[in-house]
C-alpha cells in the first residue's frame, strides 16, 4: 500500500479511529500487528509469509543468542542470523545479478554457460524488513538490548507499518521499548503528526513526482547525446527527486507514527546543507549510515586499525552500502565514488589539520557546493540505467557531446521548475542546517503554518496523485 | 544496557502551537477552497467524468467472457461506437477496450493467446498507429493497460475504487486540463528553438462513462476555441517524428521497416489464432475528414497497410467510405463523431458488422 493512494487515506483513518478507540494497550498492539500486515499484504498477499517467517527466526535466535552458555554458541546463532538473512535477501535480489555475473566471469575463461534466468518477484521493501530484523539479534548479540519475550511485540516491531517497507530503518532496540506501556499523546502530537504527513505527501506527491519526475525521466531515458543544460537539469532534477521521494516517505513514516503516539528519530537532516562528505552521511538516510557504521564499520575494525585500514573498511562499506540499494554495478560504483569522496576529504582533514582558513565563510561555502556538486556527480551512476548511459551524461555534462550536437530535449518549463524547485531546495536546507522543523515551526506565526498547511493540502488535491511508486520501494 | 523492556528515552519534540484551531482553519481554508474551485470549472464546462486509465481498462478486461464481444483500437472505436445501439443491434453488449492514442495489436495478441477466448472483437484499423514498433508510446499505452490488468494489487484496486466514487461527484478531477501539471502547461513560456519537444494531446473534450463510453463535449461540437486547439492538435500527433540523431538514418528506417513488416504477420497470426478457436475478428476503419485524411491518406494510403492486414488476415473489414450511409458523416475536429452522430453511425454500422460476422 502506498501512503500516496487513497487506500492509505481511508486505511489510516480506520486505524487510527479504532486504535485511539480502544482502551486495552495489548488490544491496540493486535490491531497495529493486523493493519501492518494488512498494509504489506495488499500489495501481494503471500509474501507476507515470508515477512513474519524473517521475524519469527530472529525472534527465536534472539532468544538463543541471550541464551547460549558460550561466547563462541553465541556468536555462532548470531551468525546463523545474519547467514539466513542475507540469504534471504541474496535469493530474491540479487539471484539473477550473481548469476549473470557469474555467466559473465565463466565466459572471460572460455566457458559458455547459460544460468537458467529465476522468474523472482522481489518483495517489496525486503532491504528494509531484513535490515530492521536482522538489528535485533545483532544488538542482542551486542548486549544493547535484552530479548523481547514477546513474539506479537517483535513482529510488530519489524513490520510497523509507517517504516515497513521504505524505511527509516528503525532498529528493534528502538522500538521494542516503546511496546511496553501504552505511549501517551504530548500536547499536540497528533496534531503535528498529521502536518508532518502533510509535508511528506507534498514532497512526494507535488515536488517529486510532478515538478521533476518528468525531467529526470526523459532526460536518463535518452539514448543520444545531449546538450549540457539538459545534461545538467536532469541530474539536478534527480537530485531533488529522490530527496523529495525518499525524505517524502521517512516525513510521513515519522508522522504516522506520531499520530499512533510512537517516536521514530529523523532520517533526513537537510542533506544537500552538508559541507563535506561525512557531513552529508550524517544526514542522508541516517539510518542506514548508523546501521553500516554500528554493523559493518566498527566490526571490520572502524578507525582503530590505522588510517590505511579505515579507508580500506570505509570502501568496502560504502561499496556494500551502494549494493544495498540495488542489484547492479552501477549502484556499487555510486557506492565507491562515495568511498573515495569521504576518504579524500579525510585525507584532506589530515593535512588541514583544522587549520582557522578551513572554518571561514567562503570556503566552507565552496566546500558545500562542491559537496552537493560532487553528490549530483555519483547521482547520475545510481540513476543511470547501465554505465552508457552514465557516460553519455557525464561527458554532456562536462560539455563534451562526441557527435558536437547534443538534443535539447527538455521544455523551458521544465527548466524553470528544475531551477526554482532545486533552488528553493538548496536555499532551503542552507537556512535550516543548523536548526530542525519543529524549532521552525515553533518560532512561526500561527497564521502562516496555517497557509502553508492549506498551501500544501491543496497543492496535493490539485496534483491529483498519480500513484507513482516511491523509489526506495524498489530497494 | 537499554532494554527491550525498558522505557525508551527519545522523544519528538512537538512545536508549541494552538494546533486543534490550526486544522480547524485549514480543513475550512482547503474546504472552502476547493468548492471555489469546483464552482469555478464547472462554469468553464466541466462536467464529473470518469478518468480513462488502466485501471478502468483493467476493469473492463476482467469483465471479458470466453464469447464476448470486445471492441479494440484508438480513439475513434471509443468515441464512434456507441454500445448500446451496438447492444440491440447484436444482441449482445460489447466491452469497450479501445485505448486513446494506442496500437491495439499488444491487446489483439492478448485475446488472441487467452486460450479461452472465442468470441467476437471488433477492431478499429487506424493504420498509422496499428503499425508502430514496440518502443513507440502507442504501443507502450497498450503493454501498459495489459501490464496493469495483469498486476494490478489490492491496494490499488481499491484505490481505483475509492477514486471511482470521487471522480463521478467532482468535476475538478480532470486528468486531461486540470492537474497541478496541466495547469503549470498553460504558462506561457516559449521553448528552445532546436527543442525536440513532444506535441501535446489533446484537451478535455469528451466525457467517459464507467464502460468506457466517450462522449464529445459540445464545446467540441460546434466551432470555437476548443475545437481548434483539438484539430489543429492532430496534425503534429499524426506526424511520424525524425529519426534520432544518435542513429544512422538508414539502419533506423530499416529497423522501423522490419517492426512494421513483422505487425502485419503477427496481426495475421492473431486473428488467425482466434478465428481457429470459432472466433471472429473485423476490422472497422472509422470516419475522418478534413486535413487530417490528407495527411493519413498520404502516409498509409488506404490500398496499403489496410489492404495488406485484410488479405494476410482473412478478417473482414468495413471502410466507411464503402458505404454511403457511412461515408456522409462529419467529424466536427476532423477525427471523432459527435455524440449524436456516433449513435446514428453506429445505427448503420451493425447491419455491416452483421453482415462481416456472419462471413465463414
């Protein structure tokens, strides 16, 4: 189900009409674990089985991971936790990508052999369930948190419908907590919760789909050679596509969740503000980056091991991190073109030695387009189709157009919405980096939260929705 | 170490508001504004209608029995065929599955490999969309309608359901003009004089009843503003685009050339598949006039692909202009009858049909 289709509108005022109905806290845990898999279920039934089996085993090798006598029992369920899920997770993504990969090598030593192509339907948000219940045995493992001894609560923590199947990726030892008492509603949470989900739906449904969707489209479905303007307004116009698409889904997730009286922390934190690169992955999907970071970095060895070692860690987590979104080499070099961004500017930090000229106005000001400028640059390798079309992108944007006439493709109108919109965005977070939404709002007038609520609401009404899937549903 | 049954300690910070007033006035401010707005159009000459998607075509095809009568095709088979009249005069109600702008093949090889199906289809044959290859956007409209009866969940049937209920009450809900997009269109910004820009579709001007039925508009009827920009729209949509630049012209006309070739067997091939199972299959080639004819009879003259399907078929074909109780009509915007027109024509059109279907 999508929170941008008029199943979810009606879905959620049922729910929330029945939960705040109800006066038993175990009772509304029911109906929170029935209207999550009703919500995953309505969009293909069966694979709501596989959903509670991943839980169902965590749950159990949670309980053996607290229960084994032995460091090395211990860390053999933990393993057998993570090995099932990822298992799991490689099946249905990433089966036909080994296979062909696996043709593909064979084939470099002479070998013709033809993998039988698997017919896999991949389920939605099966990066994001598997990642939400895979953290529960590993903080376990941990000792970050006890075992639940509730199965209804671990299920329901792993498919809580607001971060089901896009995110944030919100760990159990997070969530668990909040299942034990009945949460009360602040002063105005439910409230603000609903303008948060107003926000969200007015990110994707307005700013995404309709103001540069399109754009983006067009642009990286061209097989030609373009010009660099148009280059240039598709790229930018991805940029704040996916921004709005998949900060869009964490606003709403983040406001459902207020509005059932449940706290899920920010996912997004005015990315493209960010001046430098581990600035900008302090506050891009920050989830995943504390997830990577508290699962894979510190692991592998963090930066204990030396400089060396950590650039090392850093690529391999950033290449892992790029896969995750997807199974294809281009998301892998989106990945590694991350990596080596952050270990530049590591590098850089070595010999700056936070020198006072690095703290000044100006260079923090090019720092920050550079980032967003360097970030726009491995967009196109995460958008792009295949690595042609990455290519063919990249040099129209460098100005370089092999035939010396690249198509205008796009309208000027489409041009105009890019600038405003990615202006506006970009302006935007410049003004908010350093503060939050909620410390905004509180400092408005009444009067103008109230029109930019209406702006907002009508702005959706008037879109009409288009049921455009949200991006990250494909992760 | 925090516990799973302990109290969690992160809290969201709430802004400190008079929130209950704050959705007060917005649900009145977005209320009171969109009765404004649904004033206001409706005294432009909107009316609620029914938007043409895949999901109401996925609702149609799925309403298909094994001896149905399916029409298929463009637009004209949608306006031009009124399914009533086509309901007394065959004894049966047609289920309407013409798609605007689409070749109808995708949905002809659909019939045709449903194993079930040995009904009858009546398929408009507008030649220069019938034939374009696979990646062109007529044929895509159709693989994407397929695509959607095929795949469509349960979450967006009901969405599909819901929005049903708001579109037959609210006239704003127009897909064609309306949409924050559609109206952002209408800002008067030039494009770039080397711009390959698409040209637009047509604006609102028929309504759609919940079996697909299109009805012209009278706005549309009779001359004025409306009209022109949908007629003197046709011409540019009618027109093949250049071959890419990034392609040598040759090897694309000849990779054109091979699509259009392989159509004409596979559209033989479908109806021969259906025909084999007791099925029936006629083609209908429906008015038009104006400068659009010149421009069709120019590129798919009718001794050509019309001529080619029918005698690589075996299927019988009904050309308006055949026929003098057919060939008099006039489509007011060149491409599609009037409401009333359409029912007269369909009057004259069943004892032909009739005739065609009861060819061996």
């Amino acid at each position: 189900m999508l929170f941008n289709s008029l199943t979810f509108v009606v879905f959620f005022a049922l729910v929330l009409s029945a939960y705040w109905t109800m006066r038993s806290w175990t009772a509304r845990k029911n109906l929170l674990l029935v209207a999550s898999y009703i919500f995953y279920g309505a969009w293909n039934p069966p694979f709501a089985l596989l959903l509670f089996a991943t839980s169902a085993l965590d749950f159990y090798l949670g309980a053996r991971i607290a229960a084994a006598g032995s460091p090395r029992a211990r860390r053999a369920w933990m393993i057998t936790s993570v090995t099932v899920n990822l298992s799991s997770l490689g099946f249905f993504k990433y089966g036909n990508f080994l296979l062909t990969n696996f043709e593909w090598t064979l084939s470099k030593y002479g070998v013709a052999y033809h993998a039988p192509q698997f017919d896999v339907f991949l389920p939605i948000g099966i990066s994001f369930y598997t990642f939400h219940s895979l953290s529960y045995t590993l903080d376990v493992y941990r000792k970050v948190c006890e075992p639940t001894k509730s199965l209804r609560d671990f299920t329901l923590a792993v498919s809580f419908f607001p971060q089901l199947v896009a995110g944030p990726i919100v760990r159990a030892a997070d969530f668990l907590p909040q299942l034990v008492t009945a949460p009360g509603l602040k002063r105005g949470q439910f409230y603000w919760g609903l303008l948060l989900m107003t926000l969200g739906m007015f990110e994707k449904i307005v700013l995404a789909d309709t103001m540069l969707a399109d754009t983006a489209d067009t642009v990286f479905g061209y097989g030609g050679p373009l010009q660099a303007l148009d280059a240039w307004a598709g790229v930018l116009a991805f940029s704040g596509q996916i921004f709005f698409d998949f900060a869009g889904y964490s606003t709403c997730a983040i406001g459902a969740a207020l509005c059932l009286g449940f706290h899920l922390k920010d996912n997004f934190r005015f990315p493209y503000a960010a001046v430098g690169f581990s600035d900008f992955w302090r506050r891009w999907h920050i989830s995943l980056s504390t997830f990577l970071r508290d699962f894979l970095y510190i692991p592998l060895g963090g930066n204990r091991s030396g400089p060396v070692r950590a650039a090392i860690n850093l690529m391999i987590v950033m290449f892992i991190g790029g896969l995750w979104h997807g199974a294809a080499w281009t998301f892998a070099v989106w990945g590694l073109i991350h990596g080596v961004l952050l270990v530049i500017e590591r590098l850089v930090k070595a010999v700056t030695k936070d020198a006072a000229w690095t703290e000044a106005f100006m260079t923090r000001l090019l720092v920050g387009l550079f980032t967003y400028a360097a970030v726009c640059f491995a967009w196109v390798f995460f958008r792009a189709a295949d690595f042609s079309t990455a290519a063919r992108i990249v040099s129209a944007m460098a100005g370089r157009i092999p035939s010396g006439v690249g198509a205008a493709l796009l309208p000027t109108l489409s041009l105009w919405k890019v600038g405003v919109v990615i202006g506006g965005l970009l302006l935007a977070h410049r003004a908010l980096r350093d503060t939050s939404i909620e410390a905004v709002v509180t400092r408005m007038p009444r009067w103008l939260v109230t029109a930019l609520w209406t702006l907002m609401l009508g702005a959706i009404i008037l879109t009409q929705g288009n049921g455009h899937a949200f991006i990250y549903f494909q992760f | 170490m925090p516990s799973s049954t302990s109290n969690f300690d992160f809290v969201r910070p709430v802004p400190d508001l008079p929130w209950r007033g704050i959705l007060l006035a917005v649900t009145l401010l977005t209320a009171v504004a969109a009765v404004a707005w649904e004033i206001r159009v409706r005294a432009w000459g909107y009316v609620a209608t029914y938007t043409d998607d895949s999901d109401l075509w996925a609702d149609r095809r799925g309403t298909v029995k094994p001896d149905s009568i399916v029409i298929i095709g463009d637009s004209r088979a949608l306006f031009d065929s009124d399914l009533n009249t086509l309901e007394q005069g065959l004894g049966q109600r047609p289920v309407q599955l013409a798609l605007v702008g689409s070749c109808a093949y995708p949905i002809l090889e659909n019939l045709a490999n449903d194993e079930s199906f040995h009904g009858t289809v009546i398929s408009s044959l507008l030649p220069m969309i019938w034939l374009a290859p696979p990646p062109a956007p007529p044929y895509q409209k159709s693989v994407r309608a397929l695509h959607r009866y095929r795949s469509r969940t349960l979450a967006q049937r009901s969405s599909h359901y819901i929005g049903l209920w708001l579109e037959g009450h609210i006239a704003f809900l127009n897909d064609d003009d309306l949409t924050l997009e559609a109206l952002l269109d209408h800002l008067p910004v030039h494009n770039r004089a080397d711009a390959q820009i698409p040209p637009p579709g047509p604006p609102y001007f028929a309504n759609m009843d919940l079996d697909r039925r299109n009805w012209m508009i009278d706005q549309a009827v009779h001359p004025g503003k409306l009209q022109d920009r949908v007629k003197f729209g046709w011409p540019p949509l009618f027109t093949p685009p250049p071959p890419p630049s990034y392609v040598p012209k040759e090897a694309f006309l000849a990779g054109v050339g091979k699509a259009i070739e392989a159509r004409f067997g596979d559209t033989a091939a479908a109806v021969k598949k259906i025909r084999a199972r007791g099925g029936k299959v006629v083609f209908v080639r429906y008015p038009f006039n104006g400068p659009l004819k010149e421009l069709e009879d120019k590129a798919t003259p009718r001794a050509g692909p019309w001529s080619r399907i029918l005698k690589e078929s075996g299927a019988p074909g009904i050309y308006f202009e055949d026929y003098p109780e057919l060939a008099g009509f006039i489509c007011p915007e060149w491409s599609h009858l009037s409401a009333p027109d359409s029912v007269e024509f369909t009057k004259r059109l069943v004892p032909h049909l009739k005739q065609a279907l009861a060819t061996p």
